[in-house]
C-alpha cells in the first residue's frame, strides 16, 4: 500500500505541474512564488542599478546554480544596501531617516521586510556513493546528499513544500536553530508540532527569518536522519567582522554508515561500516575496527579555492603605492553527525570565529575549532598562510583541511590503526585551481582534543542579555530546576519501547528513576494544546503564562547521572524554539551550591551546548515562544533511546492560538488522518511502519 501511494504521488507530479513545476531541480533554490519572479530574468540586467535587490555579501557569480541568488528588499522604499567588503557590520540603511538594519540590531524583535522563498523537496530513496562504498537505500532529499542548499535572506518568508516519496516510513523536517515565534506548527517534530507525512503525501512549512547565519534541516522522523535526510541552510545577513568572499557552498561535516538505522536494532553489517565526510565527500578505507575494501573509485577530497590575489584599499594621498592585504573568506561550518564530535582546522590557516548557531560574536582567533553535533560556527580564513619551523608553507600551496574526531566526545566512528595519521585529512584548501598535488601540509601542534565547547569568554554575543530570575524557582534553598540524565533502562520495560535506555530525571521533582521520551505518531501535542490529560505521567515541564509586557525567564541545570557501567558521553543538548544563555558549563565539578558561579551579564547563548561528561550545565532561556518545545541530546541514538524531554510554554496562549478549528489545526489533522490512513493499510507489513524507539 505505501508502494502504491508514492506511485499515486509521483502520477500527481507529473500531472499538477501549477504546483510542482521544476521538482526535479535539485540543489538549486527554485524560482519565487510572488508578483516577482515573473519578472526575475529582466532584472539580472539591472540588479546592479537596484540597490534593494543584490547578491549577498561575497557571493560568488561564477558558481553556477545557487550563486545567481539574491536578496530581495524592494519593498522597502527609501533603503539600500550598505554591506561593503571592509564594514559587513551594516546590513541596510535609510539615509533620510537614518534607521539601519545591522549587527547591532535586536533581531528577535525587528527584522527587514524581504521576500517570499518556496522550495520543494522530496523525500525519497536513493544509492549513494560517497567515499567509495555505496549505501544502497538511503533516505535523502531530492536524491542528492546533501539535500538541496535553502539560501534566504534576513526578514524573508521560506516556505518548503515536502513531498514523501519513501515507500516504508513516514517523515517530517526540523529547520535546526529556527526561531519559530509564534509558528510551532512549523518545528517538524512528529508527535509533537504534527503527525509524520505519510508515504505519498505533501506538507507545506513556513517560517519567518528573523535571525541570519548558518544551520541545517534534518529529519526529525526517529533516526531518519542517519540515513542521509540533511541538507545545508544560509540566512544572509550582517557579520560581525568584514570578509571579500564566501568560500563556496557550506561546509556539511558528517560521520557516515553504509546501511539504514532502521530498524533501530539493526545489527546488519552495513550499518556498522562508518567514514568521515566532508560535504559528501570521504575515504571509506580510512574507518572501521578493520580496514573495509572500497569497492568504488574512491572519490578526489572535497576542495574549497583560494586566491592569493591582494586586495587593494584607498590609496592615502601621501602614498604613491596603494594599501593592500589578503583577501579574506567566510566558511559555515556545520555539523550533522549522528554520534562524532569534530575538530575542524585548515593548515597554516587561522580562524577568525564571527558566529556561535544563530548568535553573532565578536570575532576571536583560534588554529582550530571544536563542533558538536548540530552546532555551527561562522569563520572568517585570510588567504594568507602562515610559515613557520615548524610548519613550512607548501611549495605547491595546497593545505589540508582537517576534521578531527574529539577522542571519548560522543559516539563516534572508530578509525582505522593504519590511518591515525591521515583519516582527518577530508578536504583541500588550494591557491591553483588546477593544482592535483596531495598537501605536504603539517597541521597545527597547538590544538586541543578535548572534548569542550568554545570557552565561554571568547563567545561574546554582539547583541547583549541580561539574564534575569527565573520563574520556575523551585524552593528556598535553590531556584535552579534541577534534571539529571540517567542511562540505562527503565526497572519495568516499556513493550512499545525495546530500545529505551536513556532518559531525563527530575531532581528537582523528586523522580528517581529512568523516564525515557517516547511520542505518539497520531497524536501530536500541537491537538492537544487544550487538554492536560496527554501531559500527566510524561516528561513534561509545564511553566506559568507569560506576565504582560514582561520578560519572563526559565533556568535549568543539567547534570549526569553515572552507573558503573553506564555510558559517560558528553552530550550535545539542543533546545527548540529558542536560543538559551549558557549561565555556567563546568567540567569536573560537582554541582553543588558552593560550585554555582553564574554570569548573568551577557553570557555565550545559542541553540546546542556540550553536557561535559562530568560536570554540568545551567542554562536561561526566554519563555516567550508559546507552544510544545522539544530538548533533547543531539546524538541520534540517545536522542532515539529516550534522552528528550518537552517543554510546554505558555499553554493557555498557545491552546488560543491554535483553536481545533484554526487553519493550522486543521491542516494538521488532515495530515494526521493521512497517516492514520496509511498505517491502517500498511501495518500488517514487515518491518512495521511504526518505529520501537521514542520516534525523534
């Protein structure tokens, strides 16, 4: 049956070409929807002459598809642009009235009007051959991996027509980091903000850009994923430090499997044959407890180009030679791992580190730069090496591009004994496009391989919060809320739930043992913001409705539980809906009153933070975002054997907002009745369409 309603659907799209035209146009952001993209071919000629309507900061025009993208503002009379390669701080300006759009901006209240995005992808299965070893079945987008590149601009509206061509499992896409005020609905979560999309069936997501930077969308469908449902996502918008170029398309970092997560127990030796890519791109020889044969070219390493060409500033009249310097590039670096910790570095290269998730930074220099699973980082490299005794330049000016796996940070991929020494060597920085020469390169001898976020004090958010008292107090003696992670299973088994393992406790509750996350597919919490009863006896934290005209906060420590031979992985814990201030990340340290020291003032925030494996984190977060908020640990398997809670946020708002007879509710009900629908036809197969883990 699910065979037959993909047949059904790919029938649909090739007859209702109104509203799917160009789905096959794949890693390429489609034409817009608006009165605009009538028009969009005869105004390449004069784009140059409008100054509300121009190519983002440092994009490249020789690329090819996704490089003839532009931002959009001709909506709002009396502005212009005001980005130059020396000053990226400014975004746009009115020169009548003075106002400006930049770093400085409070972009979670006041955004620019910009345009309509709309993109379609599909969901299907695919072979993909990308270090040499092909994953016969994966689950992809628009049957590339990565997934398409969705670019918009600070201020748009993206809207991503999902179609689900994958006959066996059902899915539904998160937009990593993604604000979602007041759109819930829009968070991809299934059993949560919606019913999964069944086989055959199309849903619709849109979500306004109120921040800019770099993320990535992904499956939220159990370990889907894994599989190779990811795709890279740019906002363009201000930097908080000047750049000439962006290097060519985001940098995706991945660990990779050769065989489907699903089912979750699969033991089948495909899914243990792991590798490291690199915007898709890897040496499958290079992993495993034993080394594993090709059985394909392997492919050339992924390459970024550089120019030395410098870069000449107004000459001073005193001068008779012109000032100079390097060009410099923006790299957005992501990580969309399911289990590895990466340390990225560029030989000869430093990093000037301009962006933490969605949360611009001042800059700050570094050789290397740890990414957990689900952060990003932007990073600003100048076509400049650096030559030192102990690492000389290359004499054919190529440089390795490093991703080192942080040792004991996760679950990440093992690495073959013979390849120690080079598996980390994923990619090629060259200054001679023509170039075929491996890097003689040396990495840098000062990196760190611990498993740490970024210290705290180098992330210094250019837009400050003060972090105020939290409205969860708990009692007198702290008002801190308290939630623990536990590993290990649950003292009575859950039959629905084989593979629980992980979980939150509430210390601050007084729940003592494990309480895994598993959702329910068909009944999402977005249906039941008018009824407590799918709350009682789950992993909820329910705090009060907002105060009028008031900031309202919500504090949380976390800390980990051991069992001798329980797991003891630090944990990258990311929370939806919302950025959270990291008030303290101690490692080593127990928490107790006298180990509390919080900075209030302006501290790091951002949407994923690593748990150390001993220690713990407090965190601060707006409660601003009326709804259900999924947080839960980024490593798939954790987060698929329970390690999740959610979060409901001002309920009565939220259950006002979104009636049963609201569109939205509608909406998803009718994609709940499709899946119902599909289940009930489809159930009696095997494997079973219904995973047995918590189904995030």
């Amino acid at each position: 049956m699910g065979s037959f309603w993909v047949l059904v659907a790919r029938l649909l799209g090739v007859t209702t070409l109104s509203t799917y035209e160009g789905l096959d146009r794949s890693q390429s952001p489609l034409q817009l929807t608006d009165s605009h993209s009538h028009v969009e071919t005869s105004l390449v000629s004069t784009a140059a002459k409008d100054p509300l309507h121009f190519r983002p900061p440092g994009h490249r025009q020789d690329k090819g598809d996704g490089f003839d993208f532009k931002c959009d503002y001709r909506k709002m009379v009396g502005w212009e642009k005001c980005s130059t390669p020396e000053d990226r701080s400014c975004w746009l300006v009115n020169k009548k009235t003075g106002e400006r759009f930049d770093i400085n901006t409070d972009y979670e209240n006041y955004y620019p009007t910009g345009t309509t995005r709309e993109y379609f992808i599909t969901v299907d299965k695919s072979n993909i051959t990308a270090d040499g070893y092909t994953f016969y079945g994966a689950t992809v987008f628009n049957e590339t991996y990565p997934g398409p590149w969705i670019q918009a601009c600070w201020g748009d509206t993206v809207k991503v027509h999902v179609r689900n061509l994958n006959p066996d499992r059902g899915t539904s896409i998160h937009w990593h980091g993604i604000r979602q005020l007041n759109t819930m609905h829009m968070d991809g979560v299934n059993g949560i903000t919606q019913c999964p999309i069944a086989p055959g069936s199309t849903f619709t997501y849109e979500w306004k850009v109120m921040q800019y930077g770099s993320s990535w969308y992904h499956s939220h469908y159990s370990e889907q994923y894994g599989d190779g449902a990811v795709g890279p996502i740019t906002l363009h918008g201000p930097s908080s430090a000047p750049y000439d170029e962006a290097a060519d398309i985001p940098l995706l970092m991945t660990d990779w499997r050769h065989g489907s997560l699903f089912p979750v127990g699969n033991m089948l030796e495909e899914r243990w044959i792991q590798s490291i890519l690199l915007n898709g791109i890897g040496n499958v020889t290079k992993f495993g407890a034993r080394k594993v044969q090709n059985t394909s070219k392997i492919p050339k390493p992924y390459t970024l180009t550089f120019t030395a060409d410098k870069v000449y500033e107004d000459e001073p009249p005193e001068l008779e030679v012109p000032n100079s310097r390097p060009k410099r590039y923006l790299l957005r670096l992501i990580n969309t791992s399911i289990g590895s910790t990466f340390i990225f570095s560029i030989d000869n290269h430093l990093l000037s580190i301009v962006s933490a998730d969605f949360v611009p930074i001042y800059p700050y220099l570094n050789s290397s730069i740890l990414v957990g699973i689900g952060q990003r980082y932007n990073v600003i490299v100048e076509a400049n090496p650096r030559n030192n005794t102990k690492q000389p330049l290359d004499s054919n000016e190529n440089y390795w591009i490093r991703t080192w796996v942080a040792p004991n940070c996760g679950a990440g991929v093992v690495i073959n004994k013979d390849s120690k020494e080079t598996y980390m060597q994923t990619g090629i920085l060259r200054y001679n496009k023509s170039s075929t020469e491996d890097p003689e390169s040396k990495p840098w001898t000062d990196i760190s391989m611990a498993c740490s976020d970024e210290t705290a004090t180098s992330l210094r958010p250019v837009l400050p919060w003060v972090v105020e008292d939290p409205i969860n107090v708990m009692s007198t003696e702290s008002k801190i809320q308290h939630m623990a992670v536990i590993s290990g299973p649950p003292a009575d088994p859950i039959p629905s739930f084989p593979q629980a393992s992980y979980s939150f406790r509430n210390v601050s509750g007084g729940i003592n043992g494990p309480n895994p996350l598993q959702i329910n597919f068909s009944d999402p919490v977005f249906l039941n913001l008018d009824n407590d009863e799918p709350f009682k006896n789950k992993l909820w934290e329910i705090y009060p409705e907002g105060r009028p005209n008031q900031t309202d906060w919500v504090w949380l420590a976390i800390t980990v539980d051991y069992s001798p031979d329980g797991d003891t992985s630090a944990h990258p814990i990311h929370l939806h809906g919302h950025d959270f201030a990291i008030l303290q990340q101690a490692e080593k340290t127990t928490y107790v009153p006298e180990n509390i020291h919080l900075n209030l003032i302006n501290p790091p925030r951002r949407d994923v933070v690593l748990m150390p494996k001993s220690g713990f984190i407090i965190i601060a977060f707006k409660a601003d975002n009326p709804g259900a908020w999924l947080l839960h640990c980024h490593i798939a398997s954790h987060a698929s054997q329970g390690l999740a809670l959610q979060i409901l946020e001002r309920q009565a708002d939220a259950a006002a907002m979104w009636p049963k007879a609201s569109p939205a509710a509608q909406t998803a009900a009718t994609l709940c009745s499709s899946w119902d629908s599909w289940v009930a036809a489809s159930y009696t197969s095997t494997p079973t369409p219904l995973p047995d883990d918590s189904g995030i």
